[in-house]
C-alpha cells in the first residue's frame, strides 16, 4: 500500500490510499471468508457457495464496501500514527472511493486535523486585573447565616402572623364557586414573606390569629403554569393552625463551639475572614484568567474544523446533565429538557457558539505553550506528588506506585498552565479594575428548574481560563465523575397558589 497526505480546506489533510492489485485480492477474499454466510445460492448450503458462484449471484462488488472498510480500519490509524509528527488529527474521516477496478483500489480519507493558530498580540496589552476585598460586613453575614442554620421554630400564641412566621395553614381554593384540582392542601408550612405563593395570598395571611378562617381573594398571574388558571380570580378558604417564629441562638463562645467547632467567636471569625480572603483570591483570580484568554484570543486567527466544535459541545452537554443529576438528585437531562418545553437539538445547538470560543482559546493557549517553550520538570512534578503524598500520609516513592502515567501527564499539564498564566500575568499590563462588591454573596432561592437552564447557560458562556488546556479539562471531568451523589429532598406536592 501507498499513500501520500495533502492539505486540503477549512483544517483537514487529504490521505490517499493506493492498494495494489494483489492487495485489493485479498481484501475481497478476507471479505468474502468474513461474509459468506448471509449469502443464500440454490445448490449450496449456506456459507458453502464458493466466491465467484456468489459474485456471479449478487453482483461482481458484492464484496467491495467490506473489503475497502477492511483496508480503511487495517492502514489509516497506522498512517495517522507515522505522520503524528505532522498533523493531529481530531475526529472521523470522510471516505471516498477514487478508483476501484481489478487492479486495484484508490481509497480517500479526508479527515479534519488540529489547525495552526495566527497568534495576535499575547504580551505587553492592557489586561484587567479583577481584585476582591472582604469586608468586616461579609464576616458577620456568614456569622448571621451561622445563626439561622441553627435556629429553631418557636410557637407563638400571643399575637397575629407577622412576616417571617411559619404559618401552619389549611386552604381550599376555588374559581367561580367551583373547586379545582391541586387547589387544596392540609397543614400546609407556609413561610409569610418568602414570596412562594401567588401575589397577594401571603399578605392577606399576615395579620391572621392561631384558629382562624378567613377568604382570601387573589388573581393568578397570566403566565400562570396551569392553562386553566391563567388569569382567573380565585378565593382561598384559609385556616390558620399554627403560627411559629424563628428563633435564632445567641452569639457566644459556647454556641460557636459547638456550631462550628471554634474554640470562640473571635477565632471563628478570623477563620470565616481567612476562608472568604482564599475564596476572594481564587474568584478574581479566575476572573483575571478568563479576561487574559479573552484578550489573547480576540486577536489570534485558527480555522477550526467543525469536528473540533462538536466535541466541545459533547462535553458541555456532559458537563449540564451531571450538574443537572448532582443538584436535582440523579435527573435526566431528556426530562428536564421535556419539562422545559426543550429538546436536546435546542439544547445542545445552544452551545454551539460558546464551543468555538472556548476551542479557540484552546488552541491559542496551547501555541503560546509551544512558542514560549513552557514545560513541566520532573522535579516539579514530583514537588507536586511529594505535596499530595504528604497529604496521604505516604513517602513520596510509595505515593509514586500508584500513579500512572495519565496522572502524571495531567499534573504536568496542571504546571504548565499556572506557569503559563504566571507568564501572561509578568508580560502584560494587569490594571486593577475598581473594587468589586461582597466577595461571596447569599445564596439566592431555587424558585424551580428553570434555573438549571440559566446556570447551564451561564456556566458554557464562562471561558474558564484554566480549563482550557483540554487534558485538564478532561481530567477534572473524571475527578467529579468520583463525587458522591447530592440527597435529594423529599418532593412535595405543589398547591395552585405557589408561585410557580
């Protein structure tokens, strides 16, 4: 067999395969031996007709498309071996048959290959610097969030329902005087002030007593969840049974040793302080990261093949169904999506974009790696290995057993891309942006599954300036693939007036 390989258009190389006369025989015989028996000829047993007894029956290339996928799996992965030196290839091939006759077969592969990138400027440009202070206020809202983890409800019987109470409630709802399903609940905990249900129906609870009933009148939003509710004028039977108040604990250094395990309030918060300080570090700089990749990448030129593209996708959409799994205890992504209104053409389209971005920035971080001639010493790596065998209670040469080879190669990929950045950072211009707000701001309430979408969106819209070395990316994947699935609530039965 001889081959020879040629650039062709948009990011691919063009292989040629010539097999000669002898060649293409016994690549028809090997597909006949493989194939003969799905023939059936009058006067034979199956898979006993000879070859050219069935070719006359079928046809004379009854054998030729096994035989050429054949000499396609048998040359083209060692062609790509011998010429890794020369080119990369990143996905499947088109085939194409050139010539096929008796003395022989011309077989063509073009196949889409890892494109050279045009750097633009990458040193000596103006790169903002994202910078996060914390503040005395954001050490005393972790305190304050401390608190409420450890508050308990109390039962209040001397007063009406204020916001901030825990209504224990029973309703029955109805439009025009009859009742509609999902309308009607029993007990019902219902925090007054935390917007959950419908406008109106909270406020109208305020100010009730512990045992007594009241309607209460409201109109569900236009873009109300149930077509038959949209819109409509409801009134709401309710009965308040209980009524309970948070009570939060008091700050001291007894409640913080036990809530927290510091050994007083003052230490617990020079803890939170340096806790919030490492997050601040590592949150700008991400964002100083991302802004530097953004920068070197708008002005470099790679023509990226489509292949490349939608393997990034792929793994976006991977990445979305295991955090979707994680955060709502093992759902599928195809339901979610089913929920929403969504399919994953949609879906998966919708990262088309973000995938070339983030293709990109890989390839021009991987040509800045080459030309700079960045690289990971053994030394390194093992100051690495010494610094998790300690962590494991181990001797560095008992740690180093069980580490292999694709380990390594990811922690040495993990050193060149901190070394990389450290380079960026030392030959640009990183001027401080104006200070941020709060380093770490409460988390906001689930309202429902719509907000996976925008954290999905969100998440494929963010650079990640240290995930774009792919080997890293890939071993993160696998390193999250370990985490222990997230407990999932016990789901309750959603009443009309919830807010939905």
């Amino acid at each position: 067999m001889n081959y020879k390989t040629e650039p062709s258009q948009k990011s691919t190389v063009k292989i040629t395969m010539t097999f000669d006369q002898k060649e293409w025989n016994e690549a028809n015989m090997k597909a006949y031996q493989q194939t003969k028996g799905k023939y059936f000829v009058n006067g034979f047993r199956k898979g006993k007709a000879p070859k050219h007894v069935i070719e006359l029956n079928y046809g004379k290339g009854v054998f030729y498309e096994d035989a050429l996928n054949n000499l396609f799996s048998d040359h083209y992965y060692d062609i790509i071996e011998k010429e890794k030196d020369n080119f990369s290839v990143v996905g499947q091939p088109e085939l194409s048959v050139e010539d096929i006759s008796d003395d022989g077969a011309v077989l063509v592969a073009v196949a889409p290959v890892k494109p050279d990138v045009k750097l633009g400027a990458y040193k000596g440009i103006n790169i903002k610097k994202v910078e996060y202070t914390v503040k005395d206020e954001d050490v005393e809202a972790e305190l304050k969030r401390l608190q409420e983890r450890n508050s308990r409800l109390v039962e209040v019987t001397d007063r009406a329902a204020e916001n901030g109470d825990t209504a224990t409630i029973d309703f029955s709802g109805s439009v025009d005087g009859v009742k509609f399903e999902g309308g009607t609940s029993e007990n019902y905990p219902l925090v007054l002030g935390s917007g959950s249900f419908i406008p109106g129906f909270e406020e109208q609870v305020v100010g009730m007593k512990v045992g007594e009933e009241k309607d209460i009148n409201v109109k569900f939003p236009e873009n109300y969840q149930a077509e038959e509710l949209k819109g409509k004028d409801a009134v709401f039977a309710v009965k308040l049974n209980k009524l309970e108040k948070k009570e939060l604990p008091e700050v001291n250094d007894e409640f913080i040793k036990d809530a927290a395990g510091a050994e007083s309030v003052d230490a617990y918060k020079k803890e939170t302080r340096e806790r919030l300080e490492k997050q601040a570090k590592e949150k700008g700089d991400a964002e100083t990261e991302n802004n530097i990749v953004k920068a070197i990448t708008e002005t470099a030129e790679a023509e990226i093949p489509d292949a490349m593209i939608e393997s990034q996708m792929d793994m976006m959409v991977r990445n979305a169904e295991y955090r979707l799994g994680m955060q709502y205890g093992g759902m599928k992504l195809e339901d979610y999506l089913k929920y929403m209104g969504s399919n994953m053409k949609d879906f998966r389209e919708g990262y088309r974009a973000q995938a070339a971005e983030t293709v990109k920035s890989q390839l021009v971080i991987d040509k800045i790696v080459r030309e700079e001639k960045i690289e990971a010493s053994d030394t390194e790596i093992d100051a690495k290995l010494e610094e998790f065998a300690k962590a494991a209670n181990k001797s560095l040469e008992d740690y180093k057993k069980d580490v292999s080879e694709s380990q390594r190669e990811y922690i040495a990929n993990d050193i060149v891309v901190n070394k990389l950045f450290e380079f960026l950072k030392e030959n640009n211009n990183m001027t401080a942006e104006e200070e941020k707000p709060e380093a770490k701001k409460p988390a906001a309430k689930k309202p429902a599954a719509k907000k996976e979408e925008g954290e999905a969106e969100a998440q494929a819209k963010k650079p990640a300036a240290k995930k774009t070395a792919a080997k890293k990316a890939e071993g993160e994947e696998k390193s999250a693939e370990k985490k222990p699935a997230a407990k999932k609530p016990a789901a309750k039965k959603p009443a009309a007036p919830k807010a939905e």
